[in-house]
C-alpha cells in the first residue's frame, strides 16, 4: 500500500493507493469516506426514526432532531427536517394503523383542526425565538414525556 497526502484547492486529505487481488489499482480518499459515513449516518436517521415512528405513533422526530444536530444542521433547520421526515413517516404507519384496525377515525377528526392551528402557531413562534430557547423546550419536553412515561 502506497500513502501520501493529496491536496486540492478547498481542502487536504490522506489518499491511499493499493491494488487489489485482481491487480487493479484503488484510489481511496479520506473525504469519500467522510461523505460515506455522512451517507450512512442519514441512512441510519432515517431507519431509526422510521422504527420509532412506527413503533410510538409519530415519535421519529424525536430521534432525528438530536441526531441532524449532531449531524451539523443548525437547530431550527434540524427541526424543520424533522418535519419533513415524520410527515411521510406519520402517513405510512398511520395506513398501517387503518389495515389492522387501531385507528381511530373519531379522535382523529377531532384533533386534526386544533393539531393543525397548533403546527401553524409552532412555525410562526419557531422563527421568532431563539435557538437556545428552542433546544431547552425541546429538552424540557423530551425531560417531562420520559418522566411521564416512566410512571404510566
């Protein structure tokens, strides 16, 4: 295996440069690989969101916050990804809830007016507050529903 440093205009990586068993040459740097592991760290958001989603009716945002924020996206954007993974998460498992029954039409009908006021209202005040106060309600929230559902 041959080492040596690679350098471009934005950046400078460790490229590697080994054959394989079929002789061929292999060019391996250290930013492909972070951009894989960025890859396999979405891949991982999404399936663990989709299982808590599935598994606690609409929890997914609760993993992918924390993680799209460990992952680099500011707070408000982590949220508002959060948003865009859970709705299509919500609808599938919500069709899987219908197929065997445990839906319940009447409840849902009458939240879904109220939980939309409230989605608009979330947006509006999200915009206006600061990241620091967003990520201790979040906290506080994730604090009170463990402690809720620790004791039910």
């Amino acid at each position: 295996m041959i080492f040596y440093y690679c350098t471009t205009k934005t950046s400078q990586c460790k490229c590697y440069i080994f054959r394989n068993s079929a002789e061929n040459i292999i060019y391996h740097s250290e930013r492909n690989s972070r951009k894989m592991n960025e890859k396999n760290k979405m891949r991982l958001l999404g399936g663990l969101a989709g299982l808590a989603n599935g598994f606690f009716g609409s929890g997914g945002g609760i993993i992918a916050v924390p993680m799209l924020k460990k992952a680099g996206f500011e707070a408000k954007k982590a949220h508002a990804g959060s948003l865009a993974l859970t709705l299509p998460l919500s609808v599938i498992s919500a069709l899987f809830y219908m197929g065997n029954g445990s839906f319940q039409w009447q409840s849902a009908v009458e939240l879904i007016p109220f939980g939309l006021a409230g989605a608009v209202l979330g947006t509006f005040l999200m915009k206006k507050i600061p990241v620091r106060l967003l990520s201790g309600i979040f906290g506080l929230l994730l604090v009170i529903a463990g402690v809720r559902n620790f004791f039910l």
